[in-house]
C-alpha cells in the first residue's frame, strides 16, 4: 500500500537504460532485478505508461519461482495503481500461489500486498479483511520496516471500511510505533496523515491543522510522492468542516484540474462536491453532467467506486438531479453499512447510508428515514461528530401530514368510512358505535359498560345488571334469525332489480345481523353466557371493535393498523391520538340544506 520514493525523470532513464542492458543481454534473472527496480507503485491516476509492459517482459522470462513471484506482485500493483485494477487479479492470485509454496514471510507479504490492492474494489472487502489479517500475521515475522508499514496501513483501511474503531486505534498507535522506532520521516508521513485525517473524522480542527503540517514537512523531508494527493485530500475535508470557502474554491479547482488532466473520474467528482460546499452550484453541475450525463453504469467497480458514486449523489440530490439519485441508490444500496474512503484511509467521507438517505429524500421515498437512523447510528460509533451535525442540519423536518377520515352513518343506513376521497360504505356494526365514541373522547377512559350502551338501534348492546345474563335473548335471537331468511328470499329476487341502493341495504343489514349473532352464540349456535356484567361488557365491546377493524383492514390496511395502535379496549376503552400521524376525524354526517 505504501508509495515508493519518487522517481525522477534522470532516475526512471536510468532504470530503464539497466533494464534493456539486461534484456540485451539474455539474463532473466537482470531482466527480473532491473523489472522489480521499476516504480511499480505509483501515485493513483496518472497511466503507467510502458512500466507494465517491460515487467511483463521480465515476467514471462523470469527463470525461477521467486523471481516469477515478485514479478507477479509488481505487475498487479502497477495495473491497480495506473487505473486498470480488472487485468491485477489474475497476477495476484499467482503470486499468492506461489508465495504458500515458498514459505517465506517476506515473499508471503509483497503477495499478499499485491492482492490487497488487486481486490481494492468495494465487492472485494470480504477478501481485504481476510488478507489484511494475513498480512499483518506475516509481517509480525520480519524486522524490515517497510512490510510492517503496508501491514498496518492495510489493517487500517480495512478497519475504517466497517468502522471498527477499536482497531482504527490500534493501527494509529502501530504506525506512530513504528515511526519512532525507525526514526524515518517517510514512516512519520503516514502515521502523522493518518492521524490527522482521524482528527478531522471526530471534528478536533485544530490537532487536524497541526498534524497536517506536519505531515506535509514530513512528506517533503521524504520525497514522497503522495504527498501532494494526501495534503490537497487533507485540506480540503479540512476547509469542508470550517466552513473556509477560499480555502474550498482553491481546492476544487485544484482536484478539477488534476481529474481532467489525468482522467480521474474520482478527483473530478470530488471537485464537484467542494464546489457544491464553496456554494458554487453551477460549477458542480457542470462536473456532474461531465460524469454521471449518461448515468452512474459506467463507473468501475475498482478503489475508487464508492467515493466516485456517493460524490456525485450528493451533489445529484443537493441539484435536485433525481435521475443521477435513483441511479445512485439502486448502486450504493449492496453497500449498505460502509465507510466511504479516499484510498488508504487518507481521507473519511461519510457513510453509504448517508448518501442513500440524501438520495432516497429527494426521491420522496419512506426508507429515506431508515437510512438517516443507520448514519447516524455509525457516526456515534466512530464519533464523526462533525458528520453526524452535518447529517442532522441537512435532514429536513418531518413533513407531518394531517390525514381527513369519515367514520360516521350516511343518510341510506350504513356508514360512511375510511380517508377522504377513499371511502366505503360498511353495514351499521355495533364495533363502529364504540369507535366513533372513543374517537369522540379522545384521551378519556370510558367504561366498556358505558360504551356498550352507545350503539342505539342494536338490540342486545346495553349490558343489563345480571350475574349470569344471556347477550342476547331467546326473543331476540329468533327475530335476528327470521329478519335474515326474509333478506335471503328478497336477495334471491333481486336479479330483476334495478335499485342498486336497496341491494346495497339489503347486504349492509344481513351483514350487521350476522355480526349480532355471531357475538351473541358460541359452539352449535348455543346462546354466550357471561359470569359478570362488566367482564361481559368488556368482551363484547372488545370483539365487536376487533370484528370492525378487520373490516376496515380490507379497504384501508393503513388506517385499520392507525386505529389498532390508538385505540386501547379493555375494562376502560381509550383512544389516544398519535401525534405522529395527526387524523381529523369526520364523526358525523353532514347536514343536508333544506
């Protein structure tokens, strides 16, 4: 993971100047020692030029396992790092299979470097933790310092990746140990960035401004040749946090140059979420038709994936791009719980579930909510205090909507019910008296023998004062029954009928009927005999606003479930409105003009 030092361009003539020498004279084992001299790690972006190509040349030539074995590492590094990560998996699976055959820690670590970077996609990270691990195991067995750093820095990445914050620290602490150890200003350079870019991560600017000085001492003391790519990222997440709009512009016009200069879909995409920060909207517009015009498909599934996609959602919700947004989450959502970072932890940019819940807002869509909760919840848990506020001032306020709902008898003898402009209408039932009273009272316990006796018209409601009373009596129950052969015999005629609305009263009265018999039988049609008068009272009214409900939840599942979660039965029956989903109730009929 580690850069090499820079490479001048007398020096590169040089390396080359030995490498044909060698090539010249037939001597792979020259060939391979010239090819690995090659700056096979390079900044990320610009192209690698011949470089793969003259180690491929070694590569094919090389006359012993070790040899083909580091070769192989050094032409995966060099197709990863120049932009072209889908060639590197092959070479670095072969070097992997050969480094287990070779058994020595220190061809163990150059391959399972190579790997590393091979599967630096964001559908790899399974297999960058298990190599990470790997890798730090096999470094622990050397002294060299430079295996030891690639290990911890790789750990490190992969612990941001899945915000594991404890090993974050470890790995911080590990690389500023090693730094003191060696005593080399290129060791400090990565232990102090990586430590700035956590202070900036937990909002701490002014250690952030301190180290990012000192990382960028450090780095020209080292000639090291990221050091620009590190110091711009640093500063710009820095100049983001504090709201330095100078400092921003400078920034995107200096990542906006670079990305067009060097082909970098990532760096231009980043410039437009600066200009976006520096308010200058028309000029993160113009990026992002440059490189989401056609959609997001296009973009490589390679390092840079998630942090080229999730800027471009940003901005394509902030500019109300709803196209570029839907695009987006349909390709964020697999990674879901994700840390967003530029290359090897250099920089934090959030979450995946931020950037859902951006575009997922702007959509209009419900599972907008659900992402904010897991942003948030991952901020807390590294303590991205400045994301999470960034998170919370973004989030606009819930739009409650007050919903307007009948629930009242219509002037034919049924009920009108259900959300305005969405209404049915169900047979008299006596569950619908007892609603209508609760939704009267709101917040007020009435007693379910009170209620019992609301629904007028319905023989048997009031429960009468007896220990072991009938629901319903035998005279009642043979009128209910005669009442419903005659319905039965008229709706056997009714096929001649031109009356909708008699039909309609017909059913809505058999319907009711059956409601009543239902509550007042059990087994074999035997009357219901309750021990007391309220616990009589309590399940009858208790039965007959379940049996209404279950009947609202056909038309209306949504307004059944609202009532099921407001209305308590019980011995006291109460409803209690939630301030979440406001409802004015519409409780009676409307007055008809004379």
């Amino acid at each position: 993971m580690e850069a090499a030092a820079d490479v001048t361009a007398a020096a590169r003539a040089a390396l080359l100047a030995a490498f044909y020498q060698a090539r010249d004279t037939g001597d792979a084992e020259l060939m391979a020692a010239a090819a690995l001299n090659l700056p096979s790690r390079m900044p990320f972006g610009p192209h690698p030029g011949q470089v793969p190509a003259l180690i491929h040349e070694a590569y094919r030539a090389a006359a012993t396992p070790v040899d083909r074995c580091r070769l192989a590492a050094a032409l995966a590094r060099t197709w990863v790092y120049g932009g072209d990560a889908r060639r590197a998996e092959t070479f670095a699976a072969e070097a992997i299979a050969l480094a287990d055959h070779l058994d020595d820690p220190g061809i163990t670590v150059d391959a399972l470097d190579a790997a590393l970077v091979a599967h630096w996609g964001p559908d790899g990270f399974a297999q960058r933790l298990d190599l990470s691990a790997r890798l730090v195991e096999a470094a622990a067995h050397l002294t060299e310092p430079e295996p030891r750093l690639s290990a911890h820095l790789w750990r490190l990445t992969t612990a941001w990746e899945c915000l594991d914050i404890v090993a974050v620290q470890r790995q911080l602490r590990a690389l500023e140990a090693l730094a003191e150890e060696t005593g080399a200003a290129r060791h400090a350079f990565f232990a102090t960035s990586r430590r700035a870019m956590h202070a900036l991560v937990i909002g701490d600017t002014e250690s952030a401004d301190r180290l990012i000085a000192g990382a960028r001492d450090l780095g020209a003391a080292a000639g090291e040749p990221d050091l620009e790519a590190v110091t711009h990222s640093l500063a710009a997440a820095r100049a983001r946090q504090v709201g330095d709009i100078d400092g921003l512009c400078r920034e995107a016009a200096a990542f906006e140059t670079y990305g067009a200069a060097e082909g970098v879909a990532s760096v231009s995409a980043e410039a437009a979420v600066f200009w976006l920060a520096a308010d200058e909207p028309d000029r993160a517009l113009q990026l992002l038709l440059q490189l989401a015009g056609g959609g997001l498909s296009g973009i490589a599934l390679d390092v840079d994936f998630l942090l080229t996609v999730t800027s471009l959602v940003e901005v394509a919700a902030a500019l109300h791009r709803r196209d570029v947004a839907a695009d987006g989450v349909r390709l964020l959502a697999p990674f879901a719980g994700r840390a967003v970072l530029n290359a090897g932890a250099v920089t934090f940019h959030g979450v995946v579930d931020d950037y859902l819940h951006r575009a997922q807002a702007e959509l209009g869509h419900a599972d907008a909510t659900r992402w904010l909760h897991n942003a948030v919840a991952a901020y807390q848990r590294v303590g991205a205090t400045w994301w999470q506020d960034r998170l919370a001032a973004a989030a606009p306020p819930p739009q409650v909507r007050t919903v307007t709902a009948h629930l009242h008898p219509d002037s034919q003898g049924g009920w009108l019910v259900g959300r305005d402009g969405s209404t049915i209408v169900m047979p008299d039932l006596k569950g619908l008296h007892y609603l209508r009273e609760l939704l009267r009272n709101p917040g007020t316990d009435l007693n379910a023998l009170d209620l019992s006796a609301t629904a007028s018209g319905h023989a048997g409601i009031a429960v009468t004062d007896s220990d072991t009373a009938d629901i319903a009596d035998r005279q009642a129950l043979a009128a209910y029954r005669r009442r419903l052969r005659d319905i039965d015999a008229e709706l056997d005629e009714a096929a001649s009928w031109t009356d909708q609305g008699s039909l309609d009263r017909l059913r809505f009265e058999r319907e009711a009927l059956l409601d009543e018999i239902r509550t007042a039988t059990g087994l074999g049609g035997r009357r219901r005999r309750f021990s007391s008068t309220n616990e009589r009272a309590r399940v009858a009214v208790r039965k007959a606003i379940a049996s209404a409900l279950d009947r609202i939840d056909h038309h209306d599942a949504a307004l059944a479930r609202l009532l099921r979660d407001t209305i308590h039965t019980g011995a006291s029956c109460r409803y209690t409105p939630d301030p979440g989903r406001p409802v004015t109730w519409l409780l009676d009929p409307p007055k008809t003009e004379t």
